[in-house]
C-alpha cells in the first residue's frame, strides 16, 4: 500500500490534541515551550531520520510552542480562523499537490478559482467580468491590484511599462489615507515608490478620509481608500471617494483586507455601499472567511490590467476562454488557494457567511459594552468586529501592565497599539472560533488582572 496510514492516523490524533486543546490551553504559549524550539536547531542533518519520528518531534516540541491565534479566545491583530470545512479542504489539496500556475496542471483547481471569483463578485456586488488573482496575503493582494493600476495608467498615457520599464515612464501620483494599514506602504515600496512620494490624506476621529480635504486628483493618481480600519473598523466614504476620482479618471483601490466581506452582511452589508464603484480590491481570506492561511483574492474591474501586468506569456489574453490561473498573480507555480475559498463559500453558502461575520460582530458590541462596565472607556465607535480600548483614567502605563498581566495568565490575548496618538489596547474578533464562554472566560481574565 502505498498511502502511509500509520503515519497520517498519527497527524490526526495530533491534529485532534491541537484542537481540543483550545478550551484549556494557554493562548500564547509558556516560556518553557518557546525555549524548547531550540531542540529543532541541530546541525545540518546528514543520515536520514524516520518519517514518524520527524512528525512526532514537530508534533511534541513544535505543538506546545504554538499560538493559539485560531482560537475563540486569541483577540490580537486580525486573524481569523479555519472553518473544519476548509481545513479539510485545505489537506485534500496538499494531497493533489498540484501546481495551480497553469491550467493543465490542475483543471480543478483553474475551475475552483473561476466558480470561486463568480460567486465573491457576486455576493459582494461587484462587477461580473472583473479580475481575480488569488495571492497569500492583503500585502500581495494590494501588490497585484497596483500593479495593475499602474500598468492600466501608463498604457492610457501610450506608454508600455513591461517593454519600456519605469525609468521614462509616466509619473504617477500615490493619495493614501493618512491611517492606511502600513503594508500597502511596503506593497508600493516593492513597485518602487517611496513612503515620501505618498500624498497622505488627513482622516477623522475613526480613521476614515475627510473628503473635502483630499488633493485634486488627476488621471495619473491612483488612490488607496480602507473597507475596515485595522484599529476602529471604519468604512471610508467610497461614494463620494470615487465620484471625486471618476470625475477626473484616477484609479481608486479599496484595502478591505477584513472589512472587504461586509457586504455578506445582513445586519452592515451597508457599510459597504458605493465599495463596488471602485477599480480594485484586496481582501484576505485567513481573515473573516476563515480559511486556513495563507489565502487573499485580488480583484481589479479592468481583468486586462491585471493580465497586462502580470501574465507571464507574451500572447496574455485569454484566447479559449479558459482561465490561465498565472495570468492574475505575480507567481507561476503556487498552491491552488481557490479550493479551500471555494470550499468556505460552498459551505457557508452567502447567509451563513454573513451570520458568521455579524456573530463576530456582535460580540464585539457585547464586549465593548461588558469593558464600559468595569472602568474602560471605548474609544471608537463599534461598527464591526474591532474594538479599540483604554482606562476611564487616562493611565495607559496601568492598561499596559493589566493587559500583560492577562497575556501571561494565558486565558486571553489582546494586542497592543497606537492609536490617536496613545498606547491603547484592541480587540479584533474574526475566528469562528469565539463564543459567548469564551468572551466570559476573557473578560474575567481582565477582571483578575485589574489592580
Ligand atoms: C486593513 C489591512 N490591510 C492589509 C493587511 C495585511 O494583510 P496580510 O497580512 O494578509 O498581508 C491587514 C492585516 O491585518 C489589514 O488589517
């Protein structure tokens, strides 16, 4: 036989120990199971080891040294979860293991990404012939629609960017939210923009653009707009965004790296109004679809853009009709990402998807209010799943020890950040993973920490 089932019979039960391990493991892992990781730092092996005794070495020393950032209790950055439906999916493709970059390589896989783009389009009321790349991340994601636009722009100057390259090409002109998530900076910086060539514009109490306070626009701008700011979750106004930026001809680019999904929503679908009138988006899928990592879709209006810029055959456009999955990513060979996406949405179906985000979101709203109770003042306004959050007494030295305090005992984790200026705490709640009792368990957690 030969499937190995002794040694896959084993990564289940280690599979099954990891998970089950949610309810009562520490969510960051002890000092003693970080310093054990040193175990794996041996010198460059030589003779050959078993199978099982390598599984079983990252299993025992490599699986308490885990963070459990998938779990119902891990509340720091914006990281989502792993549906079981996509986890399972996601083992099914590492079990093809085929190459996605091109079509013969994987039918399946160019017609998971195909079935995959039409329903996200759709379920987000986005134009149906747009676009899709499916990346690793918001930051490659971002990458590939700017690119895009980039491409898009110096071809309606009667330039030709991959022939010519960028030393002659047209000057191009970056606006940004002045509290754009920082890897879109490190996503223009890879096209070769500075963070000094961005014309950052000025935003309000909750991070979102003050339209009348934009620079004139022009059609060599392309300019980057947020659907969910990383600390307050706020929507930027896409409406009167890009009727500024239609008016003129410039490129807008929505970041939606979580936010992006709002549309699925029942209860905040509008939010998100006007986001379809924009040229691009970036959302990741790790995040509020819960795949396992690492999974982004990047989308752009104009789908010849993208292969423009990015198909690695001269003849790029799409001939037969087939999907070319290479001809929207900056990759030739990589993991065909459209299975577990598919596999989610196929599951979820658009309203369990939608109830998925708004039970997130409402116990964002149930947290807020339970923090408001014991001496925390919320310091944005809770519209999603993002909850920003200080001491009534202004002392965010205390708030740093409390919160700490609450890291160490292992029962919750909150991240750290800055914002208005301060040191504050936040909250993202985007695992499917959270429940009620897991709020109880962190807010107790808080509780204890308090002096
Ligand atoms: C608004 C926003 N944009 C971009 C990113 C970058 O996403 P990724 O880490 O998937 O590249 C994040 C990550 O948290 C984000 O919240």
């Amino acid at each position: 036989m030969r499937f190995d089932e002794k040694l896959f019979s084993y990564v289940l039960e280690a599979s099954k120990e990891f998970e089950n391990g949610f309810d009562g493991n520490p969510v960051v892992p002890t000092a003693e199971a970080i310093a054990n990781l040193k175990q794996f730092d041996e010198p460059t092996p030589t003779t050959s080891t078993p199978a099982m005794d390598v599984i079983k070495m990252l299993h025992e020393v490599g699986t308490p040294a885990a963070t459990l950032s998938r779990s119902g209790r891990f509340f720091g950055f914006v990281v989502g979860g792993s549906l079981p439906v996509a986890h399972a999916s996601s083992w099914m493709t590492t079990t093809w293991d085929q190459n996605c970059g091109l079509a013969m390589l994987g039918y399946a896989n160019a017609m998971f990404e195909e079935v995959s783009a039409k329903w996200i389009l759709d379920m987000l009321d986005l134009p149906a012939d747009s676009g899709m790349g499916f990346v690793t991340g918001a930051t490659m994601a971002g990458f590939t629609a700017l690119s895009s636009a980039r491409q898009k722009i110096c071809k309606d100057f009667g330039y030709d960017l991959r022939k010519s390259g960028l030393r002659n090409a047209p000057e191009i002109r970056i606006i940004a939210s002045e509290d754009i998530h920082t890897t879109n900076v490190a996503a223009l910086n890879y096209m070769g923009f500075g963070r000094d060539e961005i014309e950052f514009t000025p935003v309000d109490e909750e991070g979102r653009i003050i339209v009348d306070q934009m620079p004139e626009l022009g059609p060599n701008c392309i300019v980057i707009i947020q659907a969910g700011n990383i600390n307050s979750g706020a929507f930027d106004d896409f409406k009167a965004i890009c009727a500024k930026a239609k008016a003129v001809g410039a490129w807008v680019h929505v970041d939606g790296a979580f936010g992006g999904w709002i549309k699925v929503s029942k209860a905040r679908g509008h939010f998100g109004d006007g986001m379809e009138l924009a040229d691009s988006w970036s959302i990741d899928c790790h995040k509020w679809l819960n795949v396992p990592y690492d999974s982004a879709i990047s989308i752009c209006r104009d789908r010849n853009a993208m292969m423009e810029a990015f198909a690695i055959n001269a003849s790029y456009l799409e001939s037969d009709g087939d999907r070319m999955p290479n001809n929207f990513t900056p990759e030739l060979s990589r993991r065909a990402r459209g299975i577990d996406v598919w596999a989610a949405l196929k599951h979820l179906g658009k309203d369990g998807f939608g109830k998925m985000i708004d039970r997130t979101c409402d116990h964002a709203t149930w947290f807020a209010g339970a923090l408001s109770k014991i001496g925390f003042t919320i310091m944005n306004d809770v519209v999603i799943n993002q909850v920003v959050f200080c001491l009534v007494d202004n002392d965010d030295a205390r708030l740093a020890r409390i919160m700490e305090r609450v890291a160490s005992g292992g029962r919750a984790w909150f991240g750290p950040t800055t914002w208005h200026g301060r040191s504050v705490y936040r909250m993202s709640i985007s695992s499917h993973e959270t429940t009620q009792a897991d709020l109880d368990v962190a807010l107790q957690a808080i509780k204890d920490a308090m002096d």
